[in-house]
C-alpha cells in the first residue's frame, strides 16, 4: 500500500474511507450475533426511507430520479439492488462464521480477480509500481496460507 501511496503523491481519503468502513462492518457483523438476513433486512428497513427520499424527492439528475424514468430502468436498478445484496448476505454468513483473519483473505479475490481481467482481458499494462503491490500482496497472502496449513497440522 505505501508503494501505491508512494506514486500516487497524496492520500486517497475515499479509498481509505472505504477501507476501514467495510473493515469496521465486518467486525460489527461479526460480533452482533444476528442471521446474515435478519441483520441484513434491519439495516435495508434503516436505509430505506434515506434512500426513498433521495430517489423520489432530491434526485435531480433525469436518471437518477425514479419518478421520471423508463419502467425498463427502473427495473434494471431493482435488479442492480438484488445483485448486489446477494454478496452481502454472503459476506455477512462468512462474517459471523469465520475467523476476521480469514475473512480478511478471501477479500483479496476481488482485486486479484480484477487485476487478472485487467491483463488477460483487456490489455492493461501493469507499471511496476502496481506489480511490486501485487508482488508484496500475494506474498503476505502465501504467508498466510503456509501459516494456516503449519497450524493445521500441528492439531
């Protein structure tokens, strides 16, 4: 991370801000003992008079304002919200199952995922800053895996 932080010549506050508000979700979910969508519901029921009120009453890009769109995109936005609740029903079932440390592990598929489409796929040349990022992450993570495995083996 300092070598990303290194090139890009100031701090990120979104991307940090983000960080550690899924990183303080998850360790909220892990200790509140409530099922993945029961807990998901409480916080869809908190979150939708906020959201209701931006889409129908605040919104005033024409795309944004549910009032005045298309059926079609209206639709296609609902479906958006279905998409991406099933990952956090996911992730909220793995949050009260798994060790923190775990967790934190599996979050690395995403990007890697997406660093792997980015090169295969679509022809991005990685600089050599982001290669010794990845390099430093995926040795953290190997690391990680052998440490798991020593400890498997030990019980």
């Amino acid at each position: 991370v300092l070598v990303q932080l290194w090139t890009f010549g100031s701090l990120p506050i979104i991307a940090l801000g983000l960080a550690f508000s899924f990183a303080f979700y998850g360790l909220v979910r892990k200790k509140i003992a409530v099922e993945a969508q029961t807990g998901m519901l409480v916080e869809t029921l908190w979150l939708l008079p906020v959201a209701a009120i931006y889409l129908f009453g605040i919104a005033d890009s024409p795309t944004s304002h549910m009032g005045q769109n298309a059926l079609s995109l209206n639709l296609l936005l609902m479906a958006a919200g279905v998409v991406t609740t099933i990952p956090l029903l996911c992730f909220t079932g793995a949050a009260t199952r798994l060790r923190l440390s775990t967790l934190g592990f599996f979050q690395y598929i995403g990007p890697t995922l997406m660093f792997l489409l980015a090169v295969t796929f679509y022809g991005e040349v990685p600089g050599a800053d982001k290669m010794v990022t990845f390099a430093f992450i995926w040795v953290a993570l190997a690391i990680f895996v052998m440490d798991a495995i020593y400890t498997q083996r030990k019980k």
